[in-house]
C-alpha cells in the first residue's frame, strides 16, 4: 500500500482506517520480521557453509596424511620384515619383479602398486613417488611429473622444509580435489641399498637426507556435494518454515529419510570395500607365507649344500694331508740343495692347494656373509714371492717368463689375512699362465700408506696373453662366466675363480680391475686395505753390496728391471745387457779401462737368443782376464742335476725363476764368500766390518727384553739371542721389566716366571692392563715350570708363547720367528727332552713323564752343543756355577732345617734352573723332586731328597773344578 491509498484510506470508514494501518503496522512488522529472518537464515547459511568448507578442508588434509602415513607405514613393515628376509635368503628384489622368477618388488614399487589398488576403492585416489634422483627404470615417470607445478613447488618445498608437508586443492581430471605431499627421507635399513645398488644415481645418501616426495590425490566432489546439499535442505526448510510449518516438517522427515538410505548404502559399500581389503590381507597373508615356506626350503638346502661341502672337504683333505705328512718327511732327511729347495716348493705349493680347496669349500660362506676375515701378521714380500716360485714350472713348462716384483714392498710385514690373500694371487696367476701361449707374466706389488693404522696393498697380475674382448671385461667378475663359450672347452676351468677373488676383495675393503686387449694381453690390478703393524719394521736379508758391481745379462727388459731394483736396493752398482753378445762387448770394454773396477758377479739368464747363458758362461770362462768374475745362472725350470751340470762349466751358482728375495740374497753370500776365493777379491762389508757376509734369522733390529734373574741363566740366553742376530737387555726382576719397556721399544720379551720382587706372572698381567703402547708385546714365557698346568697358568696370565728350561735353540728360535711372524726354518727334526712331571694320587710318588733322562753327572758334550761350541763361554759359565751354587745349596740346606717352606720352593727352583743349563740332569731332577715335594707337603721325602741333592752336587763339583783347572788358567 503507498502514501496516496494511505490517504483514500484514511479519508474512509475510521474502523476500517484502524484495520488498514493495524494491517500495515503487522504487514510491515511481518516484512520486517521476514527480513529479518531471510538475513538471519543467509548469514547462518553463509556461516555454515564457510565452516563447512574449512572443516571438509582439513578432514580432507587428515584423510591425505594418514592415508599416505599408512602407506608409508606398510612400506616400513615390509622393508624390515620382507625385504631383509629375502636378502639373506639371496632371493631377488626387482622393480621387475613380474618378470623375474621367484622375485619379490622393491618396497617402492610394491607401495605405488599398493596406492593404485587401494585407489580403485578410495573414490579415485591416486598415489605418486618421485624423486630429483631417480633410478633409470623410473627416470621418464619423474619426468613426466617434474613437468607438473605441484611436483616442482612440493619438491622444493619439502627439500628445505622436510617436517611440512605441502599441499593445495584444485581441479584433477575435472573434480576438484586435494594434491597433499609429505618428503620420503632416507631410512636406516635403506640407506645401504641405495647407496650400494648397482644402478643408484647417488651413493652419498646419509640418514633423513630427502630421497622424493610421496603424493596422493584425493577428489571432494562427493563431499563438497553433500555438504551444499544440506546446506540448500537446510534453506529451503527455514524459508518453509515462514509458510507452512507441515511442509517443513515433511521436508525434515523426508531429509531424514533420504540421509539414512544414503547412510546405509554408505555402510554397504564400506562393508564391500573392508571385505576386499580382508580379502587382500589374506592374499598378503598367504604370500608371505609362501615366502616362508621357500626360505625355510633355502636353508634346508644350504644345510644340504654344507653337508655335502664338509663331506667333500673331508675326502679331499684326507689324501692331501698325506702328502704334506710326506712332503714334511722327506725333507727331514738328507738332500742335496737342489732337493730340499725342490721339497720346500712342493710343500709350500701342497699348503697353498690345501687353503685353496678349503676357500672354495667355504663359497657358500661367502655367499651368505659369514665368511671371517683373518688379522694375523703376513711378510707380503715372502707371500708373493712362495706363491710364485711353486707357480713357476708352470709357467716355464709353458716357456713364459714368469717375473715377480716385490723391491717396492716396503713394509712387508702387514696384518690381514694370508689365506685370502695367497687365494687371490693363485687364481690370477693361473689364469695368466693358463691364457698365455708366449711372452710373460709380470707381477707388480705396491703398499701405500693410507694412515698411521691402515696400509693399501697393490698388486697387478699382466700376461700377454689371448687378451679379453671390450664388451665382455663387466661380465668376468660374475659367477660361472668367461670370456666365450669356447673358452672352458679348450682351457677349462669351472668360471668361479674371479667371481670369488671379487668378493674376497671387497670384504677386505678393497677392489678389482681388469683392462685387456685381445690379443696383446690382459691386466688385473686388485687393492686391499691392510692393518699397519706397529713394532716390526720390514727387513730386507742383511746384505751389503756397496763395495761390488753387478752385470746383469737378460733378454727380457721387465726381469732386468726387477733384479736391477732389488740390487740397488742393497747398494750395489748395476748394469744390464740385453743379450749374449752385448754382456762380451761390456765385459771387453771393462777390462781395457784399467782405471775402473771391473765387474764382481755377471748374473746370467739361460733362455736367450743366439747364444744362451752356458754357452755365454763358458766363453767368459775361457778368457783367463775374466777369472775372478763370479757367476750366477738363472734358469727358468730348475731339473735334476742342473746344480752339477752349471757348476762344472764354471758358474759359482745357480737359481730357478722367478728369483725370490731371500734366495738371492743367500747365493750372493755363498759367491761373495767363496772358501776357494783369492786373496784379491774384495771382502763383502756389513756394517763397515770387514768380515765375510753372514745371514742372520732374525733381523738386525730386533730387540729382546729377557726378564731373569738367574745370572748363568742370563749369560746362556744372551749368548743364545745375540748369536742369532738379536739386540738384547736383561731385566732382573718384573718392577725393572716394567721400567725398561716404559723407557725403550722391544719387539719380545723373554719372561722367567719365579722372580723376586715381582714375578713373571704379576709382570705379564700388568703389561696387558697398562694403558702404554707396550700392552700388546709378545711375552714368551721362558721357564723352568715344566709340570702339568704350567703352559696354561702362562698363558692364562698372558703370554703369547711357552718354553722351558733349559731351552732348546731350535725352539727359541722358531718361537721368535712366530712372534715376529717370519717363516720357521726348515731344521732336522728334533726331539725335544721334556721334564713334564706329574703326581699320583695314591702314594704320593714322584714319577717322571719321560724316563730318558740322562744319569750322567754332567752332561758336558749337551752342554758344548748348548753354548754352540763357544769354549770361552762355555769355561764363563762353569766357572759362575761353581763360584755361586755352594753358597744356594747352604741356603737350601738352612731354609730345610728352619722349615721355611716358601724359601725351599724358591732355592730348589734357582737351583733347578741353573743346573739344567749346565746339563746338570741329575741335580736339575733332584732339585725338581724337593720343589715337588714341597707343593705336595712331603716333609720326610724333602729331608731324604736333601741328602740326595748334596751327593749329587759333590760328585758334579768334582767333574767341574777338574774341568776348570784343565781349560781356565790360574790368574795368579
């Protein structure tokens, strides 16, 4: 109603004027109040619909971050418990696993093919991983998705803030939705995979490092829809309400209706969707077990292969240890030089094929990481070199050269593992020779000093052989594989060799190569990482060749270059010829230079063009001007009477190929010193003495400390060590034993066990627990405690090593050799007298395990071959004796009658000693039997057996002061 009907209104009927403007008022009241509630109802729709949209939002980012923490989770859970299963169990895991037999997917690929499946049921949601690091089966996806913005800006985002995650909503595929992306750090169980895989695109992986982006993709519409849809219900029904309030309620029970059928096909399909993700767990369930089933076949098979193995091993030792035992025999009696050198390779060569066999027999250790790795001493120098010399007839068989260059193994003396290492030379080494119809086989080692505790060990292996073809050099490290198919028909072999020289390799931390061409050759070159040993310094043999000039004569330029470097390494003035003929023009020129000194030994190879070696020797040997020039010859396959048939056409010596260290440095020693020598030929100096070189078997710098406080003890072994080449110190007592380690280095120590002050085993305990550089020296216990049990008390408290008293040169000095790890020298065997004693039960008695015991009162040829013949030393020690025992056989007798029991122990012990240094059996028994009846409690017996002792002291005084007033002259 306008102003004008107001006012015709107004001019009507008042009643109804009244009615009009109270129909006016309520109409605009009514409109008002409709107003009112239109605002009200839009800014609660407005409202609602905001905080809906902020609330499917985030449940919509809830449902994505668990959705790929779940994925991720199960991605975990498989990694720990699938994957590492199969890894031990040597079962393949491949992206490819569809098309590889028995193998199981990567965990990345199993989650994406996990998220597509889920997919199919989770209203279209899609799951992405990608990485800037690719692996090249995944290279074109990642770039596919890179070409994305999302991918880019949540890459960027996730690598500089990996805790975020990054996400954002909009239209996929025409449906608005959700993109949400969380980082893939690096895991602890992944990190060595990835960086060890054979295809990894970066090996620099560190734990939490971001390796990709996880991504889901999940559309809205069906929750935008429904909730616009209660919002408009829920519109229409208030604006109803104004009308008519049935029809808002019929709307309302009509939307509850509508709701719960909906519910209830939601609940259908939701129940549909649990029952195919039941029915996917069961068929995991069921995979898994398979998976079990098959790892459990696995080991029950390796058991089978392990029995097998051990069986076989078992059979093929049994024959081999026969001939060891043989070999071992045979060299214990008596051969030529020829013969013995022969028999030594034989053995050497018959222990390298019995390590051999044992490391192909333990393969499947390898397979299965439980091989061991060894860290014991090894002389590199004289590892490569045996090796060698027992590979060499091979060769020579063959007519190859085989040359071996150890002059730049400056530290030969390294910790690691010999077996393995003796495994890997042997292989290559017969691999050159066996694909090598002519030329050489070079072998080059080299130590590189990595660090104070760490040393690389090089070594190449060159041949000139059939060479290996380009495409096939990545495929030769590779089990049951060589070079072709032709290759095994005509020089067989089984194809494991190589594959097992690569993995001893790298578990010593280290690798292998090879370079080739066919036709020319081939190179392997391996590297290992070995343990510096702190107190043995390498020691080249002992040889001074300043004073001499050497002629080398060699058609083959390596293996003049390889004993040119070894005999300038002792000093000596080397030249070389390559043949015959060029060694007569050089001796020729350095006769007529009479201002020059002339050549001292021509080293002459046999196989040589033209004119060989003997025929070269005989000509230098018909020429009277060249008389005084000593010859070597160097033959490569050493045969039965070479020796004789060099030595009648003049050769002072002669040598198999290749050429060991050791070997030649004794042929110098026995030319240079030839009885037969004029007067004329210079002497070999050592150390600027002027005496004939001699070779000592231990090497000059060794220094020992020998802890006794016996002084005839002393004397006998300082004479001992000092003869075979050792620096030696005493130590009374284990408090000065201490002292002197803190002061000086010793390379061993020479424990006596009963001591004053502080015993040997106190001492012993205290060098283990000290915190000095000493800790670990090698202790040998070097005692007259040769009862039961005393061997293990010594070792117990830390020795490395046991000898009694009196102690038998050939032991000690092999027991030095072991603990400088040098090879034990080839001796007679000798068997050792042994004063073991034990005591029964039943009556007490004294009895002796080894009844041979001399019943001389002084043993006096035992006692010269003792002190090694040496007349001076041996008058010394008589002399000391009988000076210093009368006055321990009163104190014995003294502490006996004040039965001071510890003192009688300790007398009879000294006594004991002393006596058996002296050959002295009788006494050294007797005293024995007083410090055994003393532990047993025998009073009685020690009274008889002090009356026994001084008889025999008596009649070994007499045979003493007879042979001291014949051999030491009256001073007076």
């Amino acid at each position: 109603m306008n102003l004008g009907e107001m006012r015709d209104n107004l001019q009507g009927n008042p009643t109804t004027l009244r009615f009009k403007i109270g129909e006016f008022i309520i109409r605009f009241s009514l409109q008002i109040s409709v107003l009112l509630m239109v605002t009200g109802i839009v800014s609660a729709y407005l409202f609602i619909a905001s905080t809906t949209k902020s609330l499917t939002n985030h449940t919509s980012q809830l449902n994505a971050q668990r959705y790929l923490e779940a994925l991720s989770a199960f991605r975990t859970l498989y990694t720990n418990e699938v994957v590492n299963i199969a890894i031990k169990q040597n079962i393949t895991i491949s992206h490819d696993y569809k098309n590889i037999k028995n193998a199981i997917p990567l965990p990345a690929t199993l989650s994406m093919a996990l998220g597509k499946e889920i997919g199919k049921f989770q209203s279209g949601a899609q799951t992405f991983l990608y990485s800037r690091y690719p692996f090249p089966w995944r290279e074109q996806e990642n770039k596919t998705i890179f070409n994305q913005d999302f991918s880019q800006q949540a890459w960027d985002s996730l690598t500089k803030n990996p805790e975020q995650a990054f996400f954002r909503f909009e239209e996929v595929n025409g449906q608005m939705s959700i993109r949400y992306a969380i980082a893939d750090v690096m895991r602890e169980g992944c990190i060595d995979c990835h960086n060890n895989h054979a295809q990894t695109p970066k090996n620099d992986w560190q734990i939490g490092d971001v390796r990709g982006v996880m991504e889901v993709i999940l559309p809205l519409d069906k929750a935008q829809f429904t909730a616009q849809s209660s919002l408009q219900a829920t519109f229409i029904v208030l604006f109803a309400m104004m009308a008519l309030i049935t029809l808002v309620l019929f709307i309302f029970f009509s939307r509850i209706k509508k709701d719960a059928k909906k519910l209830a096909d939601s609940n259908i399909e939701m129940m549909n969707k649990q029952e195919q993700v039941n029915f996917a767990n069961e068929e995991m369930s069921l995979a898994i077990e398979q998976l079990e089933h098959k790892a459990k076949e696995l080991v029950s098979s390796n058991q089978v292969k392990a029995d097998f193995m051990a069986t076989m091993s078992h059979e093929i030792r049994t024959p081999l240890n026969g001939v060891i035992g043989m070999l071992s025999l045979l060299k214990q009696s008596e051969l030529t030089h020829e013969q013995n050198h022969h028999a030594h390779l034989a053995t050497v060569s018959a222990s390298s094929l019995l390590n051999i066999i044992n490391d192909i027999l333990d393969f499947s250790k390898i397979e299965a990481d439980k091989l061991v790795i060894e860290s014991v001493e090894i002389p590199l120098a004289e590892l490569v070199t045996n090796l060698s010399a027992t590979m060499a007839h091979i060769a020579h068989q063959k007519g190859l050269e085989l040359i071996v260059d150890v002059s730049q193994l400056k530290h030969v003396v390294t910790r690691g593992d010999p077996h393995r290492i003796r495994q890997i030379l042997s292989n290559l080494i017969n691999n050159a020779i066996k694909f090598t119809a002519q030329g050489e086989v070079v072998i080059n080692t080299n130590i590189t000093v990595i660090d104070e505790k760490n040393l690389q060990f090089s070594c190449s292996v060159s041949d000139t052989g059939i060479g290996i073809a380009q495409h096939k050099l990545d495929s030769m490290f590779e089990r049951f594989t060589q070079e072709d198919s032709s290759t095994t028909r005509q020089y067989g072999g089984t194809g494991l060799g190589l594959a097992i020289v690569k993995k001893l390799c790298q578990l010593m931390k280290g690798d292998i190569t090879v370079t080739s061409t066919p036709g020319q050759g081939s190179t392997f070159s391996f590297t290992l990482l070995l343990e510096a040993c702190d107190y043995i310094k390498a020691e080249l043999p002992q040889v001074d060749l300043s004073a001499y000039r050497i002629l080398i004569v060699d058609d083959n330029k390596t293996n003049r270059e390889v004993l040119d470097g070894q005999l300038k390494l002792w000093g000596a003035e080397v030249s070389q010829v390559d043949s015959a003929k060029a060694a007569l023009s050089c001796l020729a020129a350095d006769l007529s230079n009479n201002g020059h000194k002339s050549f001292d030994i021509a080293i002459l190879d046999m196989q040589m063009p033209d004119m060989n070696g003997a025929q070269l020797g005989q000509q230098i040997r018909a020429d009277k001007q060249l008389a005084q020039l000593k010859l070597i010859m160097l033959t490569s396959l050493a045969r039965p009477g070479d020796g004789q048939y060099f030595a009648n056409i003049g050769f002072n010596f002669s040598l198999p190929k290749p050429v060991i260290t050791a070997d030649l440095a004794k042929a110098l020693v026995q030319v240079l010193n030839d009885d037969k020598a004029t007067s004329q030929q210079p002497t070999l100096p050592i150390k600027n003495i002027s005496k004939p070189i001699t070779m000592k078997p231990l090497p000059k710098s060794t220094r020992i400390l020998l802890v006794e406080d016996n002084a005839i003890n002393q004397v006998v072994a300082k004479t001992l060590l000092t003869n075979l080449g050792a620096q030696v110190e005493i130590a009374n007592n284990g408090k000065k034993a201490l002292l002197c380690l803190e002061k000086g280095y010793f390379d061993v120590v020479l424990m006596d066990c009963q001591m004053p002050v502080m015993d040997g085993y106190t001492a012993t305990k205290t060098i283990r627990k000290s915190q000095y550089d000493y800790k670990d020296i090698y202790i040998i216990a070097m005692t007259a405690n040769a009862m039961s049990g005393d061997r293990d008390k010594c070792l117990a408290a830390g020795m490395n090593d046991y000898l009694t008293k009196p102690v038998d040169i050939i032991a000690l000095e092999n027991s030095l050799l072991k603990a400088l790890n040098m090879p034990l020298k080839p001796r007679e065997a000798v068997i050792p007298r042994r004063t073991e004693q034990k005591i029964t039960n039943k009556n007490k008695a004294i009895k002796t395990v080894d009844e041979s015991i001399s019943n001389n009162v002084w043993g006096k040829a035992e006692f010269y071959k003792r002190v090694g013949g040496n007349q001076s030393l041996a008058e010394r020690i008589v002399t000391m004796y009988c000076q210093d025992m009368p006055d321990e056989i009163d104190k014995l007798s003294q502490a006996i009658s004040a039965r001071e029991v510890k003192s009688i122990a300790a007398i009879a012990h000294k006594i004991k000693g002393s006596s058996a240094n002296l050959e002295a059996t009788k006494l050294a028994q007797c005293a024995l039997e007083i410090e055994l009846a003393v532990k047993e409690n025998n009073c009685g017996d020690i009274d008889l057996l002090s009356i026994k002792l001084k008889d025999n002291f008596t009649e070994l005084l007499t045979e003493l002061e007879e042979f001291i007033a014949i051999n030491v002259p009256n001073e007076s």
